[in-house]
C-alpha cells in the first residue's frame, strides 16, 4: 500500500510564535503542535498547576498525614506496568523520606489479574495494613475496595484511568478523570497522580510544623522516576507531561538519576548525559515492562527502589535478560499473527474496520505490544487475545486516532450484555476479558461499533510530516536543539519532508541501507532502517534529524522513515 506523504496544517498561532522570538521553523512545529504561546512552553516546576484542583486532595493528604503520625503500615498496591512500577517507586520512596511505616504489593498479572482484588486484598490482610494506597489503578475495583473495608482496611485510590459507571464506595479517590474533578490535565499517567499526592502532603506535613527540625524531602529527587513512567504509558504529552518529562531528563542528564533508572541505562549501553524521551519509552520503558510481562514486576520495582548502584545494577542485568527474552517471544507471535490475517482461512473482509486475533497457546504478557504491531501494521484497532484462566480470554488492545478503544469497548459491553466480562483502558490502549466461546460474537460487535465511528478515510494512513526545510535549515546544530525537546505521544517528533538524489548507498548491518543523499548541492548522510532492497535514483523521502555517533565524533544524519520514488524536476 502506498502511504501518502501530507505536510501538516499550521495553525496562525505560528506568526506570534515566530514575532516572540522562536526560530520561524521551530514555531512552525510548535504550531503544529498546539502551541500558542511561549507560556505553552514553560516546563519549569514552577509553571505545573497546583495540586489543590485535584478532587479529594485534601482528604488524600489528611489521611497519610494521621497515618505517618501515628506510624500505622501502610500498603502500595500496584500495577504491573512500568507506569504502574514508577507510580509505586514514587509511592514507597517517597513516603518512606515523610516518615511513614510503608510496603508495596504487586499483583501477578497470571495469577490475580489487574487492579485491587478481593483476593489481592486477601493477601494484602497478611501484612495487616491500615491503609491501602492504590496506584495507576482502583478506579474501578469496586469489589476490592469493598473487601478491603469489610477488614477493617482504610483504601486510598490513586489513578488516572477513566472511571466506570460505579465508583468504589468508602475510598477516598483522587483521579483526574472521575467526574466533577477539575484538574487542568487529564492525561497524567499514574506516577504523575502519585507524584501530586506527595506534594499535598508534603505541604500539609510543612503547615503542620513537622520540617521544624529537620530538613524537607527534596521531591524533584523522584522526577526521572515520573518521567520514567509517563513516557513509558504513552500519554499524551500535554504541558503538565512535557513538565515532568523535561525535569526528569534534565536530572538523568545531570547524573542525578535513581540508582535503578541509571542501571536501565547502563544494561543498554545508553548515555545518561544524552537522555531523551527516545530512551525512557524504547529503552529503559521496554526493560521494565519485561518484568510484568513474563515473570512479577516486583523485580522492576525492587530495581528502581534499589539504594546502590551495584544492587540496582544486578536487578537490571535480569530486567535486561528478561527483555530479550520478551522479544523473541514477541517476533514469534507477531508473525503468528501476521500469517493469520493474512491467510486465506482467517483473513478479515477487505473492508474490515478492525482486528481481533487468537492463538491459545499465545503469552498473556506479550498480546499487547503484538496488538500495537497489528495496528501499525494494517492501521485498524486491534485486539489479540490470549487465553486466560477459567475459560476466560484476556485481550489486550490497541487503536488509532478517531477510535476510543474504551469507550468502542463500553458500547459493546452495553449492546450485548454477557459477552464482556471486563474492560478498562484509554483512547488509545486497553483491555478486556471475554468468554472463550465468546469470541466470534465479541469480534463481530466491536466490528459493529468501529463502523459506527470510523470512516473509510480514516482507515487510510498517510504520513505527517512538518513540511520542507530550506537551504541552510538542515544542520547539526538545528538536530541538537530537537534532540533536547521533549516529543512525544500528542506531541510528535518532528518529521520533515524533501526531494532527494541517492548519491549512494550500501547495506549495513544485513539489513539497513546506509545512504548518501544530495538536495541542490547540499550533502547529507541518511540511513534507512529495515530497508533491505535499494533505493531508486531519486526519492521524495520523510526523514527525521539524528545526531550520530561513531568513535566519540557526532554528525548529522537523516533517518529515513518513509519514502516514494520521485521523478526528475
């Protein structure tokens, strides 16, 4: 399929930019971006919204305040994602500097599943907390916020998921998404609603003279940690995630890591004084997520609790161990997958709007990064299912921009009652457990909705770019300066597009194809990954700028990222 090349729409927000005084390209993507002011632009701590409109706050921070004071064990719950892990990190570290008598619980996933359970709950008793603190989830353990008060358990829910029709009862819930809760981001991961719980409390423990005679927690020491995981969720990177991502890189930067963090780079040879958002959501991210993938993610968090560099360093030599291991089981079930869309047998109608797979013998961990490449792949929401416990199937999904995979799920779950037995997640990623006898009905009313809310334009992919570059734009020092900006999820990295002559070019690695481009006379060292077969003479290319670096020196390289011959102006 041919993938058309698009120059992305500029807002008018670009002529105050640029009259501000940012460089006329730089405001052009800024615009493009949802920028209208250098004040969308300030990422210092200073410029984050205050924690006060976050509902329930108050009743948060009173809560951990009377158990720190009264040194009652309190207990993190997590999930078992990296956001999950960082939120927890965050938790334990800093409740731990407050004072406060605190463990963490992390469920299984194969074993428990997601969220707090009776049956977490059940394990939780053994430890005879007073509070439980839930992070990156809760909102919807109705259930388990319901036995854990049967015991006699006090429940603090930290989240940052959408709520379902019932919110737990008895639970004191600070989440940006339950309703009548006016906090000026609702895209903050997990970690960063932990994070806005400590500094609650951190005031009030100021207000209520318990700094008189010692020092007050430095909190900014938690930020790579918030970074960490916000990246890693694929959150959108509004101004509050653009925040604490540019903080944290900032500290990783500086040497001032976690000891943890710095051993996830360290295991992948990466440099902490050339961090970027790159490394937190392929590098680091991907490390961290193997744990809860294919064996307990309390190794993950252990990691990023460690308090020297050799005891952090161990833990991330297994997470790295376990990563590789993650891939090739990966590769195996993406092809899997692959072959049965494509198949003659299971292949989805040409005009199907979405994709939903199985194999039993497929990893729970895995099903949701194989989802990802499903919908990369044939840009269609798609759903892989593996098989769970109990004749259950547990999916994992991903979707692309005009489908709300949560609430595409919700309608089906209302419309044909019985067929879901679970669900939560985002815009963009989630989950849902079925019956296994199920499945056909379930694909054939998720197909239903998705018709209902996608259009065939929307099915089409192209390609974005940020427009051309003009002579003299494309250079090292222009590569630096996006090199430092934080990009992300809902703020892309920039791409730029131009008409190239292929001076050159050789196969590297077995399958890369390293390049020598000209554009009116300028020259240019590009690299093409995964491109095997050679270029034609000329190519109308969408490149993004790369900083490379090969025996201590840097240049200036094109990465390649899509291209289509392009004939002789």
């Amino acid at each position: 399929m041919t993938v058309p090349i698009v120059c992305r729409l500029v807002p008018p927000a670009v002529h105050a930019l640029h009259a501000s005084g940012i460089p006329a390209v730089l405001a052009r993507v800024y615009a493009a971006r949802g920028i209208e002011s250098t004040a969308d632009l300030d990422h210092s701590l200073a410029a984050l919204p205050s924690y006060a409109g976050l509902t329930n706050i108050d009743l948060a921070s009173a809560r951990l305040a009377r158990a720190i004071a009264a040194r009652e064990r309190i207990l993190v719950v997590a999930d078992y994602d990296a956001d999950g892990a960082t939120a927890c990190a965050v938790a334990v570290r800093g409740l731990r500097a407050f004072g406060a008598d605190v463990g963490f619980l992390v469920p299984n996933r194969f074993e428990f599943g997601y969220g707090l359970t009776p049956e977490i709950v059940a394990v939780a008793a053994q430890r005879a907390p007073a509070l439980i603190v839930t992070v990156d989830n809760g909102i919807g353990s109705a259930d388990g916020v319901a036995a854990a008060i049967a015991r006699g358990i006090d429940v603090l829910v930290t989240d940052h998921h959408l709520p379902g029709p019932e919110l737990p009862a008895g639970a004191i819930i600070v989440d940006p998404n339950q309703p009548g809760c006016a906090f000026a981001s609702k895209h903050i991961a997990g970690v960063g609603v932990m994070f806005y719980v400590l500094l609650a409390l951190r005031a009030r423990l100021r207000t209520d003279g318990a700094f008189a005679l010692r020092p007050e927690p430095n909190l900014g020491a938690l930020l790579d940690l918030v970074a960490l995981g916000t990246v890693a969720d694929v959150v959108r990177l509004d101004r509050v995630n653009r925040i604490f991502v540019e903080q944290g890189i900032a500290r990783i930067r500086n040497g001032r890591a976690q000891p943890g963090v710095a051993a996830l780079f360290t295991v992948a040879a990466r440099d902490p004084r050339r961090a970027t958002a790159y490394d937190l959501g392929f590098v680091a991210g991907p490390r961290l997520n193997a744990a809860g993938r294919l064996a307990d993610m309390s190794l993950g968090i252990r990691c990023l609790l460690a308090e020297t560099a050799s005891e952090a360093l161990a833990l991330a030599g297994e997470l790295d161990r376990l990563n590789r291991e993650r891939r090739e089981v990966e590769e195996a079930m993406r092809l899997e997958a692959f072959a049965d869309i494509e198949s003659a047998a299971q292949a989805p109608a040409a005009d199907a709007f979405t994709l939903c797979v199985y194999r039993p013998e497929w990893h729970q961990g895995v099903i949701g990064i194989v989802a990802s490449r499903l919908k990369d792949r044939f840009h269609r929401p798609a759903i892989v299912f593996a098989r769970g416990a109990d004749g259950e199937l547990k999916g994992s999904g991903r979707s692309i921009e005009g489908f709300h995979l949560r609430d595409g799920l919700d309608l089906v779950a209302k419309r044909a009652p019985g067929i879901v037995r679970r669900f939560g997640g985002h815009a963009f990623a989630a989950g849902v457990s079925i019956d296994e006898a199920a499945l056909s009905a379930f694909a054939a009313a998720f197909e239903d909705v998705a018709r209902e809310r996608l259009t065939p334009a929307l099915l089409r992919r192209t390609l974005e770019t940020d427009g051309t570059l003009g002579p003299g734009e494309l250079t090292f020092d222009f590569a630096n300066v996006l090199r430092d900006r934080v990009w992300g999820q809902g703020f892309p990295a920039p791409v730029f597009d131009d008409r190239f002559v292929v001076r050159g070019q050789r196969l590297v690695g077995g399958r890369h194809m390293q390049l020598s481009l000209e554009r009116s006379g300028e020259q240019f060292d590009g690299i093409a990954f995964a491109q095997s077969e050679p270029l034609p003479p000329r190519v109308h290319a969408a490149y993004r700028l790369d900083i490379h670096e090969w025996n201590g020196l840097q240049s200036l390289q094109l990465v390649i990222e899509h291209w289509l011959p392009a004939e002789r102006n």
